[in-house]
C-alpha cells in the first residue's frame, strides 16, 4: 500500500501540476477536509482544497525540494523551500508536512504540521 499512497499523491500533484483542476478533483474524496497548522485555517470542500493547492501552484513560490514519504493507509509530502515564516504565528522552517489519509484511492483528510515527526505520526495512525 505505500507504493500505492505514493503514486496517488504523485497522480494528484501531477495534476495540479498540469493545472488540471477535474482530474485533480477525482484524486479528492468527496468529503474531504483539510486541517491547516491552526485550527481556524481548514477547507471543507474539494473545491477549496484545489483553490489552495491551484493557488499556491500559480504563486510561484520557489521550491527547492519535494518529499513524499508512503505509509500503509496515508502519506506524507512536504515542499521544502529556503528560509522561515510564520502561519498564524505557528514557526514554519522550511517545510508544512501534510499527512495525507487516503482510502479506496482518495485522499480523505490533510492534517498539516510545522514539523516532520508528528506528521509521521498521523500518517500511521
């Protein structure tokens, strides 16, 4: 399965990639809800969920790394990028990880997390 994860993850970003707002959207679980570093910043949506990923794609935010780690029934994928900042007054250093749940070949859930461990963490529960 985290073979699996993996190549859906990847499918996803290809996507978004490509600008491909439908196929990103079959990627997404119907009920998906994405939980930011802070509790007030989360999408309930599909829609909202490609407004972000689309949105942050067509920013042109400069990357220096791409890492995406597979787990049996998630995945974690972080996009590492030089300096710090600040989400809400959360530290960031260099990377949001976002724990994917995936099920059945969707992502059901992003939960993000400034760090890489606790993202692990998720994505093994």
């Amino acid at each position: 399965m985290k073979r699996m994860n993996i190549e859906i993850v990847l499918g996803f970003l290809d996507a978004i990639r490509r600008r491909d707002r439908e196929a990103a959207a079959e990627f997404l679980d119907p009920n998906v809800v994405w939980q930011g570093v802070v509790a007030d910043l989360a999408c309930r949506t599909p829609e909202e969920v490609l407004d972000v990923f689309l949105g942050q794609r067509d920013a042109a935010i400069e990357v220096d790394r791409l890492e995406l780690i597979g787990t049996e029934r998630a995945a974690v994928l972080a996009f590492h990028r030089p300096g710090t900042w600040q989400i809400e007054g959360v530290e960031i250093r260099g990377a949001v990880y976002h724990a994917l749940a995936i099920d059945d070949g969707r992502i059901m859930r992003i939960e993000d997390f400034a760090e890489r461990d606790p993202a692990l963490a998720a994505a093994r529960t």
